[in-house]
C-alpha cells in the first residue's frame, strides 16, 4: 500500500521562498560584519550554513512549482459543489448526523436503532 503525501499550497512554497531569501540575508549580514567579530571562523561557518540552507530550500521550491507539485487552491474551491439551503454543507460519508452532543453524554436520537450490546434474549 503507497502512502500519499499531502502535497503543499502554493502559499506555503511562497512561504518557503521567503524564509529561504531571509536566511541569504542573514547569511550576508554575518559576511559583512566579520571584521567586528570575536570569532569569525564561527560566523563565517553559519554564514556558509544558512546560504546553503537557503539555497537548498530555494531550489526544491522551484523545483515543485515547476513540476506543479502543490495542490491548486482555485481548482479545489471550484470543484466543490455550492452547498443547499441555509448555507449548511450536505453531510458526507462518515458523518454523524443522528446525534445530540449534550454536556452529559451524547444521546442518539434514532428511534429504530438496537441496542447492540444486548443479545438476542434481551439480556
């Protein structure tokens, strides 16, 4: 059995780039102040971290925009069917509509569903 990732927005690779161009400026901040350091062997070893970081994460979000690996937004919101009535979504498979959540217990307000822990003699 294949297990299906749940493939990203496209606000989320957004979301990616952004961080990854943070992580480049922070990297040519720590560049450009390495004359001022106490250790610069420190800063320029994150400075190569956080460019290589950043490259990383820059490439593979280009790399699924342009394979469209993401989930579409627009193509989502257009399939789904415009709801009835009060504006309430049709139930769904698995959906518990017969209930009554109160503070107490959840009381199933179907009149002609058995009781199944019983057995045939009503015991």
């Amino acid at each position: 059995m294949k297990i299906q990732k749940k493939k990203p927005t496209q606000i989320n690779l957004m979301i990616r780039c952004i961080v990854a161009m943070y992580l480049i400026y922070l990297a040519h901040g720590l560049i450009s102040e390495l004359n001022t350091s106490e250790n610069p062997r420190l800063m320029v070893g994150f400075a190569i971290f956080f460019t290589f970081v950043g490259v990383l994460i820059i490439a593979f979000t280009v790399k699924a925009f342009i394979n469209k690996e993401y989930t579409d937004m627009n193509a989502i919101e257009a399939d789904e069917e415009p709801s009835e009535g009060n504006g309430n979504k049709t139930p769904t498979e698995g959906t518990v509509i017969d209930e009554l959540i109160t503070d107490d217990a959840v009381i199933d307000e179907r009149k002609d569903v058995k009781d199944e822990t019983q057995d045939e003699t009503g015991e």
